[in-house]
C-alpha cells in the first residue's frame, strides 16, 4: 500500500452521498487520516474508511486476549464415590419434602438412588447423585392442607355464577313448576311486530 499524504486521494465513505467515493486528504494526525474532501460533492468530513472497516478492536477480540492471558484454574473432580466415603450409607434416610436435610448429609432418593446433599438455599437442597445433580424442595412439613369437599352440580336451576342467586317464590319448588311457567309466560305474551 502506498504511503498517504495530505493532498493525495483516498477511498472514503461520504457523509453527504452515502457512497463511498474518491477523497482528497485535507489532514493527517500521525500516519492516520484526519480530514477528506469528498471529490464529488465537495463537502469535508472526518475520515470513514471502507463500510465494516474499522481499526478498533472487536469485541470478540479484546476478550479472547484477556482470556488468553490470564491462567485457568483447573477443575477438581472428585468422583462420587469418593464423596461418600466415610459416610454411613446404610442408615441413610428416604426423601421426603417434608423433611429438612443439611450440606454432606447422604439421602436416599426413590428414583434417583442415593445421594449427597451438596447444597441448601431456603426451602431447596442441592443433591448430586452418580449421573447427575438435581434441586429438590425440603421443609415442606406441617399440617396436611384440608381439601375443600367436592359438590357435583345440582340439576337446581342456578343464575349467572357473578351474581348472587335470588331466592324463588316459594309457589315454585321443582325445575317442572319453572318449565311450566315460563311457557304460560310465552304463550300469553303478544306477538312480536315481526
């Protein structure tokens, strides 16, 4: 590439054409490109080289760089069984949610076989098991929650569910009194003007 100077001509991106055109170098700050002249127009503007061409750094690369330098710490692997022993596994006890557990305390889970609570954060515990570790809930105890008695509905005539239901008369009893009157009530109403 040859050496640039002030005066000579330069590919840059017009601010005024949107296009990237020839350029008169109007200033220069080092080996840099300061100022151009757009050669179509004439209008002066900061130096843009070529669209997507910038001399900054990517982000990607800044990051890559500082990863590269600093050393990594290597993982410790310890296997599960490692984890357990000394630890008595026979009177390990079942899961429960109701239960609560605390950190190196060995489980009995069900499902998942036995494991190793490594964790708890409030009503949730950490247990790793040989494939892999799962969150389960713990503390949940108490009193077993009353379930409200299930009612099937009722073959009652019920008005809208948003409203209170108004008492009957108490001439009508049975949904056959209500069917009965209210086809008097349509036989006995004059004919619409249709």
């Amino acid at each position: 590439m040859a050496t640039q100077k002030v005066g000579g001509e330069v590919d840059s991106l017009c601010t005024r054409c949107k296009l990237s055109l020839a350029h008169t170098i109007l200033a220069m700050v080092g080996p840099k490109i300061a100022r151009v002249r757009c050669n179509t127009c004439g209008g002066e503007h900061a130096f843009r080289g070529k669209a997507g061409v910038t001399d900054r750094p990517t982000k990607a690369a800044t990051a890559k760089a500082a990863r590269a330098g600093t050393p990594r710490a290597e993982k410790v692997v310890i296997s599960f069984d490692d984890q357990l022993a000394g630890k008595d596994i026979a009177s390990a006890p079942k899961y429960s949610p109701k239960d609560t557990y605390r950190v190196d305390q060995v489980i009995h889970h069900p499902t998942f076989g036995v494991g190793l609570v490594t964790a708890v954060r409030g009503d949730k515990v950490d247990l790793t098991f040989r494939s892999d570790t799962k969150t389960l809930v713990h503390g949940r105890g108490g009193e077993p929650v009353d379930r409200p008695a299930f009612n099937p509905p009722s073959n009652k005539r019920s008005g809208p569910a948003d409203k209170p239901m108004a008492d009957p008369p108490p001439d009508m009893d049975t949904d056959t009194d209500l069917g009965m009157d209210l086809e008097a009530a349509s036989e006995s109403s004059p004919p619409s003007g249709d």
